[in-house]
C-alpha cells in the first residue's frame, strides 16, 4: 500500500514546504518489506519496494506488519497511535543517524500518518 | 459595541526563589475555594484558560495559575544566561508553597499536570495537612523515559518544533483540531532549555516510588486522572501509584491524552467536574 506514498506527498503543498530543507535516503520497514524512500527538498523522488539491496540510509523506522496496520486504522487505539508510543512500547525501532528525522519531526510524523487515509492508501497492493 | 472580555484577569506577584528575587505572573478566575493549577513541563499557565472561564467551576473556585519562572511572563532570575536551568523536587515545592502563602490563600486545592501532577506527590507526602485536596492529572510515582533530554536543547535542531513534535502524539486522536494545535503551539514557543530544564525534575529528581506509602489520604484527599492516549505516563504508571496509596481515587479517562485540560476541555470537563463537585462538598460538610 505504500506505493501510493510519493504521490501523497507530493501533493500536499504545506507538507512538502515544511520539508524544504530536508534531503535524505530513509528507510520504512514493514514486517520483512525494506521501502527505501528518496527525499528531495521534501518531496518523495524515489520509492524502492524490493528488499533493500544494500543501499545506504541514515536511519530507518521499522516495525511488523501488524503494528503498522494498526497505526493505521483511521482511529488508532492508544499505544498504537504515535511513532514514539510504538518505539516506547519496543513495537518499532527507531535506529541510525536520527538528526534528519529529529530535525523535521512534524514532516516525518505527518508523513508516516498519510496511510490512515483510506481514501488514498488501500489495504491491499504491494508493500504491505 | 460592548469589548468581549474573559473573566480571566493577570497580576505579578514579587516574590524570592532559590533565595533570589523573582516576578512570578500569575492569572485568576473566580471566587471560592481555591484552585492552583500547575502547567505540564516546558510549558506555562494558558493551558488552563478554559477552567478558568467555565461558571460552573468559577462559580464556587478561585482558580489560579502562575508561570514557572523561564516560561510565559516569568521571566527567569537575574543571571539565568550563564548558568543552566534545572528544576528539582526542592525548588519546585518551594515556589508552590511560597505562591500558597503569598497570597494567603487558605488550604487551596492543588491540580497539576504531568510534572505538576508528580510534584502534588510530594506535596501530599510532605505537606498534606496545607491543602484541602491534591489532583494529580496524568501522574505517577515514576516513569519510564522514552527519549533522550539532549535533543531539546541543541543548535543544529529547532527547540520549539522538537518540543511540539515530541509530545504531539501524547494529545489523543480524538482531540479537536483547534485545541490540539493550541496546545502544540504552547510547546512551540518553548524557551531554549526551559522544557530540558523541567525534565531534570520529572527524570532526575523526582522518583517518588520512596515516597507514596507516607501519603495520608485522610490528611489530604488526593485523586489520580490520566488519559488512555498517554504513553507517557501511562494508565499502568498511575493505576500502580494510585494502589499503593491508600484512599486515592484513580480515574482514567477516555479519549484524552496527556494534556487533558487544553487538548479537550470538554471532555476534560466531564471527569473533573465530579471530582471538583466532591471536593466542594466536602468542604459544605466540614
């Protein structure tokens, strides 16, 4: 389902104006499924949805499968709803260099948060 | 045209802290019982406006608030750019009883939230016999941290948005739009340091866990309300604290996070009106 990601991005112009200043290779890991995610001057340029072929990130947000599906429900249940409740709770890890994501928290947060919208995000669809 | 204004009124009490002189700004409501509301760490007095203008609490409480020194319009003590500030167990009862008894106010009631809400822990062990009733609002003896301070407080990143998109997800989902980001933008505004400074408190000097077994309920009544959004201190921090405090009354509440009075003030209403309701009546009865 996070193939839709770029496009949601990029189409929210308040979203990608917050993230002017950010340019970083990140990693969102869901279950066993690397998404390596290219950002330039906030807009999502790259998507890769193949395993993670030793390309370089500087930090990375994973967590199973099911955690993520139950951030996502549109009205998340408590523990489940922050990206810090989950790595609290050790639901996800937060690891490498964290500077970019600390620096743009609201930008990375917001961004994490799109799939809740099912409008834009199926369930079903590549990447989990 | 008649000017719309709130009930709400602001004053500036001279007082000393830490033995140096300090202007600490306060803001009232009401008249009755008083009610003294401390605000949550990095953060000052206007996340209580809307206790403040609700008759229904004004009506029978004065309720106040004042700004730790370093937030809002306390400004911080002569000399604060050369040194760091740090909030202990020590320096903040001080200022609460030295607030208390400035203002002569008789066995107030004492409501604080999250660092405020652990300080009424110490109040009640130390100093029940001072106050009529002690609420802690998501409080607990001790909790686990969950991030590192040192990001607060660094030049390559901003200290207001780190501040805000650190404790966003601590305001429940449920939350209305416009008092979420009212109460983000409290954090946003955050003072270099200020939010680190009040941590030094809540992580590093303020394990109550030694503590709780002296609390005398029947001294003090104390109650215990924490939201199930916060994962800060969680329901589980306060449900175990509550335990070992005989006659503490817990409640937690629905739909509310970490911030119940600015993030929902309705909601937030239907679990403190009780509680307030009981403490008005047993004042009537007393």
């Amino acid at each position: 389902m996070l193939d839709a990601l770029p496009a949601a991005v990029n189409s929210r112009p308040q979203l990608v104006h917050r993230g002017r200043f950010l340019t970083v290779d990140f990693r969102l890991t869901v279950g066993a499924v690397a998404h390596d995610i290219h950002i330039h001057q906030g807009r999502i340029t790259d998507l890769r949805i193949d395993g993670g072929l030793l390309r370089p990130w500087r930090f990375q947000i994973a967590a199973a499968r099911e955690v993520w599906e139950r951030f996502w429900e549109p009205m998340p249940a408590p523990g489940y709803h922050d990206i810090f409740a989950l790595t609290k709770s050790g639901h996800a890890v937060l690891e490498g260099d964290l500077l970019p994501f600390m620096s743009n928290l609201r930008y990375f947060k917001e961004m994490i948060a799109l799939p809740r919208d099912t409008t834009l995000f199926s369930k079903e669809g590549s990447g989990g | 045209m008649s000017a719309q204004l709130e009930p709400i009124v602001g004053r500036y009490l001279r007082t000393t802290w830490q033995g140096r002189p300090v202007r600490l700004y306060f803001e009232e409501a009401g008249g009755g019982i008083p009610l003294v509301c401390l605000h949550t760490a990095g953060c000052d007095t206007s996340q209580f406006r809307h206790l403040m203008t609700d008759p229904a609490i004004t009506d029978r409480f004065r309720v106040l608030a004042f700004d730790l020194p370093w937030r809002g319009k306390s400004p911080p003590p002569v000399g604060w750019q050369d040194e760091e500030y740090a909030l202990t167990t020590d320096s903040y009862t001080e200022i609460i009883r030295t607030f208390c008894a400035a203002l002569e106010l008789d066995k107030p009631v004492v409501m604080g939230c999250s660092m405020g809400g652990r300080i009424t822990l110490n109040l009640a062990a130390r100093h029940g016999a001072e106050f009529r009733a002690l609420i802690g609002l998501e409080a607990a003896d001790h909790q686990t941290p969950w991030y590192d301070t040192e990001w607060l407080n660094r030049p390559d990143v901003h200290g207001g948005e780190v501040c805000a998109g650190l404790i966003s997800g601590l305001v429940a989902p449920q939350s209305p739009d416009e008092a979420r980001w009212e109460t983000l933008w409290q954090y946003l505004q955050s003072g270099p340091g200020v939010f680190k400074g009040d941590l030094h408190f809540y992580r590093a000097d303020s394990d109550y866990r030694d503590r709780t077994g002296l609390i005398d309920t029947a001294v003090c009544p104390l109650y215990l309300l924490t939201g199930e959004y916060d994962f800060s201190c969680t329901v589980e921090d306060t449900t175990r604290t509550g335990a070992a405090i005989p006659g503490a009354k817990v409640t937690i509440m629905r739909e509310l996070g970490h911030f119940p009075m600015s993030e929902n003030p309705a909601k937030f209403r239907e679990y403190i009106l009780p509680v307030l309701n009981e403490i008005a009546a047993a004042g009537a009865d007393g």
